[in-house]
C-alpha cells in the first residue's frame, strides 16, 4: 500500500524527490502519513480536496481485503 500512495503521489508533484510515505498502525487501523515538498501540497490535495479524495479512495479499494481501516494523511 506505501509504495502504491508513493507512486501515485511522485506522478502529481514537481518534486517526485521529496515524496515520502511514513506508516503508522494501529490495533484496528493503518495511517498512511505523505509528506511532499511544501510547494507541491497543493497538488497533492487539488481543488476542493478532489485528489487527495481520489487518492484515498483508491487506497481504501486497494485495501478491502484486510480487515482493517485505512487513512490517508496529508502533513505539511
């Protein structure tokens, strides 16, 4: 799932570089936390949030075969 947030998130952003993707789980759910250049947030969330709703909904599809909740983070 990391490497599936990190690919999608290095084909929006300017600086592919600086995307990193931290874990974080828990007893009944996993947090995704991206990290991106500060000048690229921007596009990693999109108008009105669109993208960054687009890019959690494909990770929690991705992850409907666990049985655990998946959450998307973005950090500034």
């Amino acid at each position: 799932m990391k490497e599936l947030i990190t690919v999608i998130a290095r084909r929006l952003v300017d600086h592919p570089d600086d995307v990193s993707v931290a874990v974080e789980e828990r007893e009944d759910s996993v947090v995704y936390k991206l990290q991106v250049h500060p000048s690229d947030v921007g596009k990693v969330i999109g108008k009105q949030g669109r993208i960054a709703k687009s890019l959690r909904t494909v990770v929690t599809s991705a992850a409907a075969r666990e049985n655990k909740r998946v959450f998307v983070d973005i950090v500034d």
